[in-house]
C-alpha cells in the first residue's frame, strides 16, 4: 500500500524530526509512501527555500511553497487542494502528518485490517479516547475527528477538496469528514491507537 504524507509548516525546526519518525515506520516494510513538505511562506519569519533544500536527501521528499494565500485559509487547504489535483490518482492513501506531530510506530497495522476498498479508516489517538469514535458517523464531526487519526484516499480528496470556504480554516478536519459522509463514502473505524496528536512541541 502506497501513502503519501503531507506536512504543512512555516519553520524548518521539526522537519527532520517528522521524516525520521516516518522512516522508523516504513523500514523493512512492503510499503511505500512519498512526503510532500507544504511551507507556508507567508509568515515573514526569515527562513528561505534554501533551509528546508537539506530534507530532500531520500529522494521520497518533495517541497512545496506557498507565498500567497486567501486569508480564510489559514491551513493551506487551497494549496493542498492545488497539489492533490496534479496528482495521479493511483489509489494511495493521503495522511495529514503536520509539524507538530510525528508518526505513530503502530500506524501500519492499519493496512493489516482494511482491505484497500476504503475511501477513509478512521482510527484512534494515543491519549485522546474521543477522537474518532463511529458516534461521529450520527452527529457533527467538528472536534470529533482529527487530521492524526485518519487516512483517505486520493481520489476522495480530489473529488471532494479540502477548502470548504468558510470564514475560517477552523474545524477543516471536522468539516472534510462532513463531506465524507455526505457523499455516501465506505469509512471504516478501528478500535485500535495507531496515532499521535501533537506530540512535538509546536515550532
């Protein structure tokens, strides 16, 4: 099974950090994944392209910046949206891994209990119960769910995109998963933690 993390930033401080965490989980593994660095440049906080050059050393690492943005979209979701849609829909699926976070060394066994079919698996977090309980499946899923603890796939998220249009890039994670079920998707929960939440100190 093919993945491919996307890790939004605007400092360089925990990108290497992000991609070990990665490695450590895919090594020795059938698998497969590509990592795509998405910098917020907007923040004028002194860091060049040429600080975030040095993490394309595995050849699995692709970056992208952005220098404009709406100012509803204050997590990028339209840039995501941009670089999923030039995106080969292959059946991968796309996992949010942002800078603060680090990959869960259990998060492959979610490919042990899924079958490939899915549009999303939900599963759960390390030290937060709540989140992603299939009660979000009957109610609003706004602080239910979390970017950490699910995967969709690639052809989901460029059907339905990620930019919802709001007045705020609150609750995007929340509103995504909203669209899932709107759209009659085959989600599958698992009762088992295969993911962290902000386990970096945020840069």
């Amino acid at each position: 099974m093919n993945f491919i993390f996307i890790t939004r930033c605007y400092k360089p401080v925990n990108i290497g950090e992000v991609k070990e965490s990665i490695r450590r989980v895919f090594k020795k593994t059938k698998h497969t994944y590509r990592h795509i660095i998405l910098v917020d440049m907007t923040h004028l906080n002194g860091y060049t392209e040429d600080d975030y050059r040095p993490f394309k050393y595995d050849g699995l690492t692709e970056l992208h910046f952005v220098y404009k943005k709406q100012e509803n979209d204050e997590w990028l979701d339209i840039a995501m949206d941009n670089l999923l849609e030039h995106m080969k829909d292959d059946g991968s699926y796309v996992y949010l891994l942002d800078d603060d976070n680090i990959l869960h060394p259990n998060f492959l066994d979610v490919c042990d209990n899924m079958d490939g079919n899915e549009d999303a698996v939900v599963f759960r977090v390390d030290g937060l119960r709540q989140m992603g309980m299939p009660i979000i499946m009957h109610t609003y899923a706004v602080g239910l769910v979390d970017w950490s603890n699910f995967i969709t796939k690639i052809g989901k998220m460029q059907t339905l995109k990620l930019y919802h249009g709001g007045n705020t890039g609150r609750g995007e994670d929340g509103l995504f998963f909203e669209k899932l079920k709107l759209s009659n998707s085959k989600i599958k929960f698992l009762d088992m933690v295969c993911a962290y939440y902000n386990r970096l100190p945020r840069p």
